[in-house]
C-alpha cells in the first residue's frame, strides 16, 4: 500500500488527539481513518476494521432528514467536500443496521494540499439535540 | 553514483576543535551521477567549499529541502553564482502563498545580503519543485513533502538501480500513536524504502527529543528505527545538533545503537565522508 501524503498522515496524528468524532476520507470517498471518539458513532473499533471501502462505509448506516426522507448524496457534507471541494455542515439522522437511530450534525471540509493536490476530506461530527 | 557529504551540521554552523571530526558545516550533500551530472543538496555552509571543486563551464542543479536559514546560509557564497554564463538551476519547494524566487530574496537581498538575487551574474533558473518527479541527466529525482515546520521535502534520486534518500530535517514520529507505524503512515516511507543510503535527520539524544517534540527533527533512535522500517541497506546520521561534540556524538550513537545487531549499516555521518553507490 502506497505511503499516504503528508497532509493526509498529520491530520490523522491530529485527529487521534482530539476528542471530537474526527473521521478522514480519501478524494474516492474511502474511509481511511476514525478516530477513538468516532468510534462511538460507527460501533466499531479502528484497529478491527481499518480501511473501509465507500461501499462498507454506506452499508453501515442510513441518513435521514428530520422528515425521514433518505438525504440524497449530492446534500450530504461529506459528498459536497469531496465533489465541490466546499465546506458544508448539516443535520440528520444516523439509522445503523440494528434499527437504532442518533441525531447528529456533520461538518465536512475538503483537504486541498500544494499544487493543487485534492487530497480527500474530513468529517466532524457533533452530537445534536433530537429535532 | 557518488555521494559526499560537504556539511553535515544541523541548525548552525559549529565550528572549532571539538567538532573537527563530524563537521561543523551545515547541509549540504553532492551527489554525482556515472554521465557526470552532478546535483548538489542544500546550500548550507558546506557549499562554499564544493563550489570551489566545480568548473566553470559545468551545469549546476542544486536542490533545496526546504528554505531554514540553516539550509541556504552558504548560498550566496557558492562560486557558481559569481560566474558569468554558468548555467546553475535551483530548485526547491514552493509555500502555498509565494514562489521559490520570491522565498530566496528574502535572504538574497538587503539587509541580510548585500546582493539581491536578480543581480547575480550567472544564467539562474529557479524552479518550484516538482512534486511528481523529475529528471536531471540519467539521475532520477523522486520528491515527497515530508513532516517538518514549513514547505519541506525530501528527495530519493536513482541511477541504474542504486538510490540515495536524503530526508535532512524530518520528524516522522510527530504525534504517532506507535513509531514506527504501517509504511502507509510514516512520513517520507516511499522516498526512503529500499534505498542502498540513507541521509537522515538525527539531531536529538531520546531524552533531547521529549522535550523537543515538535521542532520538526529526529532523536537517533527514530532514525534507526525509520531505516529498519524502510528496509534500508546503509543509514548515514546527518544534521547534528550544535551543542554536540565529536564525543557526545560518538556516545550517543552508540547509545542508540544499544549493542543490537542492526540490520543496516551505520555509519555516522562526518563531513567529508564519500559514498560510492553501485560501483
């Protein structure tokens, strides 16, 4: 497996400090990295799983609006970061395979690194207050 | 291909009896290839003596790491520069905010210089480098950005099968969990795996490190412990730290080496010390 970019290897450092769900995407949209925080969020520990797959990554869960409707991709952060490498922050629900739900807020923003390398995005989330 | 080392000192120039045997120059290492082209890494205080080795009519590539004070002070006393007609390229890492020149006139012009860069007299091309490699001669140049303050990279460059990765001023341990970790997660990795020679950062003892985490360099022992990981064949310490003597220097990396059976050569790196890759 190819070193990853430098950007890419401190912000995960970064990440495995801080206390917030942190998680860190390659520009394909692969899981690369979550920390101890997020782990929470997933149910799943980051040393069983390591990378993840777009695909595995929205296996895992369901997001919904406050109305229950699906949000579509081209709305979620994550996907706005990686696609129009722009901020974007939302709201929804997280609906995993055992039918539990938790709200939270995700703010994503693309990594742009020199000469022009896109270099994926990371995900916060943020525990909301049930709508 | 050959490698000498001009400068092996890190952060300031050290000079005087007690540092005689490593050098008290700061980074600067040339590396020749088998078709006579001839790349010279960093320009600090050790340029000033490889300068007056180089003929006049040859073309000079000198590749910077990055732009620390301690990596270009010798630069504008690097012979080549005052000729007329010389063909010298610089090449060096851009900031995201200014160019290469713009970077280097900072230096090269008053009051830290009393010559701006634009009024020296030989054929000057700057060049920000490359980040997806290039070609100088039949030498092979691979460039990565790598953990340390500011625009920073290190290089490998291959002829035939041989390389050399210099990695001067590198802190790949920076805020890991675990050191070292999977390739995929150490900092300069691909630039290093394999390489016949290693010229890597080792300016701390471990102690000196716990208290300097952070500054963008290496205690001995994560040196040794990169060069294990990336399989080198040969590791070259490099940028010592100024307040160690030839002594500290000769116990501390004993210490590092802790009587293990390295799986690599160490060789500490002594100004002057020549290195014959393939031959």
């Amino acid at each position: 497996m190819p070193q990853k970019a430098i950007e890419i290897i401190l912000m995960r450092q970064l990440a495995s400090y801080l206390a917030m769900p942190i998680m860190l995407f390659d520009p394909a949209g692969n899981l690369l990295y979550y920390n101890e925080p997020a782990e929470a969020i997933l149910g799943r520990r980051f040393d069983e799983t390591g990378e993840m797959s777009l695909e595995e990554w929205y296996a895992l869960f369901e997001l919904t609006a406050d109305n229950g409707s699906t949000v579509p991709l081209q709305a979620r952060p994550l996907v706005i970061a990686l696609q129009k490498r722009e901020a974007a922050h939302r709201a929804f629900w997280l609906r995993h395979a055992d039918g539990s739900r938790r709200r939270v807020e995700a703010t994503a923003f693309p990594l742009e690194g020199q000469g022009a390398r896109h270099l994926g995005a990371v995900v916060i989330f943020w525990e909301a207050d049930p709508a | 291909m050959r490698v000498t080392l001009w400068g092996t000192r890190g952060s300031l120039a050290t000079p005087g009896p007690e540092t005689v045997r490593y050098g008290g120059n700061t980074s600067c290492v040339e590396v020749c290839g088998a078709d006579g082209t001839r790349l010279v890494l960093d320009a600090g205080t050790g340029i000033r003596r490889l300068g007056g080795t180089i003929g006049h009519e040859e073309r000079v590539d000198l590749l910077l790491s990055h732009l620390h004070m301690d990596h270009i002070q010798g630069l504008g006393f690097f012979r080549p520069l005052d000729e007329p007609d010389q063909e010298v390229h610089i090449w060096g890492p851009p900031s995201t905010t200014l160019d290469l020149r713009a970077r280097l006139g900072r230096y090269l012009s008053p009051p830290l210089f009393p010559i701006r860069l634009r009024d020296l007299p030989c054929r000057l091309t700057l060049h920000d480098v490359p980040l997806d490699g290039f070609e100088i001669g039949a030498l092979r140049i691979t460039v990565a950005l790598v953990c340390h303050p500011g625009p920073t990279v290190g290089y490998r460059i291959s002829e035939g099968g041989v390389s050399v990765a210099y990695l001067p001023d590198h802190e790949p341990a920076l805020g890991a969990r675990q050191f070292p970790d999977g390739p995929e997660w150490i900092s300069g990795y691909d630039l290093a795996e394999g390489a016949d020679l290693l010229i890597h950062d080792s300016q701390f003892s471990s102690a000196e490190y716990a208290q300097r985490v952070g500054w963008g360099h290496s205690a001995i022992t994560h040196a040794l412990q990169f060069a294990a990981r990336a399989g080198v064949k040969r590791l070259v310490t490099f940028h010592h730290d100024p307040a160690h003597d030839d002594a500290t220097l000769d116990r501390l990396i004993e210490e590092a080496r802790g009587g293990e059976r390295l799986p690599f050569d160490l060789v500490p790196g002594t100004e002057g010390a020549r290195f014959e890759l393939g031959a």
